[in-house]
C-alpha cells in the first residue's frame, strides 16, 4: 500500500500520482493525523510524506515499509538511525528547487545591487534621489556553498548575467559550470573575493555555523550574504556583529533557526537585512514537479539504485 500524508494535493494531483501507480497498488490519503487514522499500517510499504510527521514511533507501526518519499529537500529532522537500521529507502526532492531557487537568487541580487529598498523609501517621502546608483552585477563574483543541482543551476544563472562564480564543496573538486571550487576547509580564501556569498548546503556537523566571526572578518565590507540553505549554517549573533559593525554590507535571510522567526528577533529591526518567510523554492509548480520526480522513482521501484536523489542515511543528507 502507498500511504500519502501530503494534505495540500489537489484532487488532479493526486490522480495524476495514482496513474503513476501499478493496478493493484492501494492508495491511502491521510490528511489528519496519523495517530487519528485507522488505516492498517502493516500494509503500508512506500510512504510519501513532507517529512515532519516521520518518527520513530510512526516507523514502528509500519514493519513492511520499504520506501520514505520526501516531498521536499530538508531532511536532517528525520530518524536515520531507525530508517538504516531497518534498510528502508529514503527519497527526498533536492534536484527540484533549482529554477525557483535560482530565480530568487537573482532577483534579490538585483534588488540590492539596484537600490531598490532606497528607492521605495524615498518614494514613500517624495524624495527624488537620483544619487541613489542602480548598480551593475556583470563583473561581481558570487560563491555558492553547495555545488550540488540547485548550487549548479544558479551558477548558470549568475553566469549568464556576466557574474563569476565560485563554489564551495566538501571536496573541492572542480565542475562545471564553476569557474573555481574550494573545500570547506578552504573557505576563508574564497570568502575575501566574493561579492555575493550564497549559502545552500545542508547543516550537518561540518556545516553548523560554517559562517561565523573568522568567517565575517575575511568578507569584504561591500559584500552581501544570502542564506537559502538552512538557518543553522549562520551564527546569529555573529552575523549582528558584522553587519552592526559594517563588515559587511548586509545579507538577505530566507531561513532561520527557529520558523517563524520570533516577532522580537534583532533581524526585524536590521535595515541591512532583508527577511522573507522560506519562500525561495516554492512555486505554483512546486508538487506538479514532485510528481514527475516520483513517477521516475516508481517506474524503476524497487530498484532502488536507479532511483534518482537518494539520501545518505549516513552523512544525512
């Protein structure tokens, strides 16, 4: 049985996933909660699921389920120990966000590099300030922690408008379409050439707080940081500190440690940082696209090494 717990499918969607589906698959919407639900979870073997409502507890009611399918990217909430102990598959939607994601990329890069916030607050004042430049990005440099698909489809994007782009990985092995790549462990040198500083990686061990003070004090005073990866890869208060103390000129934050942010969080009342509420990767688009990724996923189930964007259990991501 293929048990769903995604509430927002519309009823087209959701035929659109049972074609995707043999005959004599039986399909299971759950749109309350689990614990509510007296579906026979014994028969459950493929789950598709946003993630959150994946526990332990939930794991152990279904003993014949072979198959997590995450419908978004973020997964180090999830149980890993419990889901590789018991040899389950686990599926989740990375590659998919790279045109929303991209797109948002650029359009904050040519919000800030245009002034646009200074525009709209002289305008709210009758003010014409035509010393207010709109300025170009052709010719800035951007590094993107995370070369991955998203990482690389906003390279090409950066790329295209005349911007040189850096990567950073845990390898530090060079691809395309980067011009550069560095390891983690190498990231303060890229960090004193970067115009734009583009976080995307997952947090994991290496990654928690990969943008703290040294970090800061290697940026250039003009350069902007724009976190769409996850709010722990910054620390908070360092990042007060820089922007406070004008290390750098300011940064764009999609996400946070804790979501919603707090209405008396410092960032609120920061006229150098630009808040909006982990939007960059959604889109109108956004569940027609995990459809299509998991009719691939299917087609080939249970083989499971042809199935596309299966995470490591182990690294976590």
């Amino acid at each position: 049985m293929l048990l769903i717990t995604i509430e927002d499918l519309t009823s087209n969607q959701l035929a659109e996933l049972q074609k995707q589906l043999p005959s004599n698959q039986k399909v299971c919407h759950v749109t309350t909660s689990l614990d509510k639900s007296s579906i026979d979870f014994e028969q459950v073997q493929i789950w598709i699921t946003y993630g959150h409502d994946v526990t332990e507890e939930q794991l152990k009611r279904m003993p014949h389920l072979k198959w997590i399918q995450i419908f978004q990217a973020g997964v180090e909430h999830l149980p890993f120990e419990a889901i590789r102990s018991r040899k389950i598959t686990l599926t989740n939607m990375r590659g998919i966000h790279g045109i929303p994601m991209a797109e948002y990329t650029l359009s904050m890069l040519f919000h800030l590099m245009g002034n646009v916030q200074r525009y709209q607050k002289n305008q709210t004042e009758n003010i014409w300030d035509d010393l207010a430049l709109f300025h170009e990005i052709n010719g800035k440099t951007a590094t993107i922690f995370g070369a991955g698909t998203i990482g690389t489809e906003i390279a090409k994007k950066l790329k295209a408008v005349g911007l040189t782009v850096f990567g950073v990985n845990t390898s530090g092995k060079l691809k395309e379409p980067f011009d550069e790549m560095y390891s983690l462990q190498d990231r303060l040198k890229v960090l004193q050439k970067s115009d734009f500083v583009i976080l995307l990686m997952p947090v994991t061990p290496q990654t928690e707080h990969c943008i703290s003070d040294k970090e800061f004090l290697e940026m250039r005073k003009e350069a902007h940081l724009i976190n769409i990866g996850r709010g722990p890869l910054i620390n908070d208060e360092a990042l007060l500190r820089a922007v406070q103390q004008k290390q750098i000129k300011g940064a764009v934050l999609d996400v946070f440690d804790e979501e919603p942010l707090p209405k008396n969080h410092p960032f609120w009342d920061i006229d150098e940082i630009l808040i909006t509420p982990h939007v960059a990767a959604k889109s109108p688009r956004y569940l027609d696209r995990c459809i299509e990724q998991f009719a691939h996923n299917i087609h080939v189930f249970p083989r499971f090494k042809e199935m596309k964007f299966v995470v490591d259990t182990t690294k976590g991501y």
